[in-house]
C-alpha cells in the first residue's frame, strides 16, 4: 500500500527523535557548561555550515555536518577523520536537539559508545546566556 502524500506517516520524525532521547545520554546545558573544559569531552556542532555563520556556535566546538558524520567516525570509511574517534566522549548538538538526539543514536548504533547529545541544542545554549563562538564565511 503507497501512503498518499500528505497524509500522516507511520512513524513521525517526533516519534523517532523521542525514542532516540530514550535510549541515549541527555546533558542538560548545565552539566554541558561543566564540561567544556573537560579534555575528555569534545563538543560536536552537527548543523548546517550556514547556520553557524548565522548564528554562531559553542566556543571550541568542533564541526561536523550530519550528513557526513557517521563517515567520519567511522574508521573503514574514505572520510574518516581520526580527531573525532580518539577516545573523548562526543557531545554532539544542532538547533533544537532534534537532529542530534538522532544523530547520537545512531552512532550508538553503529558502535560508538562515546557519544551523547546536548538536550534542546543550540538553542537552549542561547536561551541559557553561554558564550557564542562567532563563525566566519
């Protein structure tokens, strides 16, 4: 049977993004605060290069797209980038945290067991006051 576009999917992407949440770790911008200096912790900005220009990132966040991140942690892959597998525990983020609570479980899936996703992303940073990196074009 072909869904007719516009009617409602079986499994809606909240569906999806809620039962990732359930099943990886969540870190409040508070506790996220408290780890920016930790050399162990290494925060990951999934979103849109044109949405950090825009709006700026987490100070010393690294940048890794969605689209490519699950090659570039993944050391059989062409893309691989060893700096984001070294041992440190990736907090990944996006905009609202929808796409990295996605992302982060993922990565579970594939075996990454060091990951987990700042809950309400980029924007629950904003709303908190933190720091803003500005990103140049």
């Amino acid at each position: 049977m072909t869904r007719e576009p516009g009617t409602p999917l079986a499994r809606p992407s909240a569906s999806l993004v809620e039962a990732a949440r359930a099943e990886i770790r969540n870190i409040t911008v508070e506790e996220a605060v408290g780890l920016l200096d930790d050399p162990t912790y290494q925060f990951v900005d999934i979103r849109d290069p044109r949405e950090l220009v825009r709006e700026g990132m987490v100070p010393e966040a690294s940048k890794a797209p969605r689209g490519m991140l699950e090659f570039w942690v993944d050391p059989e892959s062409p893309y691989y980038k060893a700096s984001l597998d070294d041992g440190r525990t990736l907090v990944l983020y996006c905009g609202s945290g929808w796409r990295s609570a996605l992302t982060a479980k993922t990565l579970q899936d594939m075996g990454f067991d060091t990951v987990a996703h700042l809950d309400g992303g980029f924007t629950a940073w904003k709303a908190s006051g933190q720091e803003i990196a500005q990103v140049e074009r």
